[in-house]
C-alpha cells in the first residue's frame, strides 16, 4: 500500500478519537513510523497497513469491516483536503458517471505513482430488476481480495454524498 492510505488512517484516527488512541493503535501494531511520517508515495508492505487496520478494531472496538468503512468516507475528505478537490469533482456529474470514470482515476495514479500500485478495476451496470429499478449495480474486483470491500463502501456513500 501506498504511505496514501497510512497517512489518512492516521488523520482518520487522531481527527475522530484523538492523538493517544492513535499511539495506542500504532503501538498495538508495533509500528515506529513517527506522527505524520508517512511518505505518501512511498510503498509500506500491506502487511503494515493491515495490522493498522486490525489495531484500530481491537483498540477502538469495533469490526474491521467497520474501520474500513470509516476509512473509505474518510478518505473522500482527506484526498479533498489535499488537493484532489477538482480532480474528484471532474470524475462526473453524478455518481453513475463519477463510477464509470473511476478506473481513469486509477490509470492515471497508476501512471504518475511509482511502481507497485495496482489499481483495482470497477465497472456499473444499471439494475433493471423490479425490486431496485433504478440503481446501479457495482463491480469491484483487486488483486487483494475482497478485504477491501467495506472501503470502496464508505467511499461510495461519501461520493453519493458529495
């Protein structure tokens, strides 16, 4: 994983429960990055990142599921905050299009980071059945799995938010 997603675990947690949680967490994870020392661009091992993951659910107890899902609004704001405004906000005009567009975001990060980021890959179809008329049926699928699904949820609500 990129330093991207460490660096707005931290954010999520000292914005929503403090700098000694935080500590806490990191210490449960047994990682020595000092506060605010993760290099965005740089590659940290996924296992690294999982482990702040797992750390967060066991000190703020609640599921892993839920911390990603956090993560994912959370990430929308921070990536906002820092500069990416405009560039999230040209995805489309809604979230059908923002969706359909999403996997040019990741072609175009995947050509500017360096190497090592494999992008997952995201395609919509609109669900036709009689019981959800009107929605849209998203795919995802990564390299990784799907550990990562709760993310892309939080992410997704804070676009339809947005």
């Amino acid at each position: 994983m990129f330093g991207w997603i460490n660096d707005c675990t931290e954010s999520l947690v000292v914005n929503k429960f403090g700098l000694d949680k935080w500590h806490e967490i990191k210490k449960k994870a047994q990682n020595t990055t000092k506060d605010g020392g993760f290099i965005r661009h740089q590659y940290y091992s996924d296992t690294s990142t999982v482990e702040l993951v797992v750390a967060a659910s066991e000190v703020l107890n609640v599921s892993v599921d839920d911390v990603l899902e956090a993560f994912g609004t959370h990430f929308m704001e921070f990536t906002r905050e820092n500069g990416y405004d405009n560039m999230l906000s040209c995805q489309g005009s809604n979230l059908r299009l923002w969706l359909s567009n999403l996997n040019a975001l990741h072609d175009h990060l995947q050509s500017s980071l360096p190497q090592g980021f494999i992008a997952p890959v995201f395609w919509c179809e609109d669900d036709e059945s009689e019981d959800h008329a009107g929605s849209i049926l998203l795919h995802y699928f990564s390299k990784k799995g799907s550990l990562f699904v709760p993310l892309v949820v939080g992410v997704v609500k804070e676009v339809a938010r947005y």
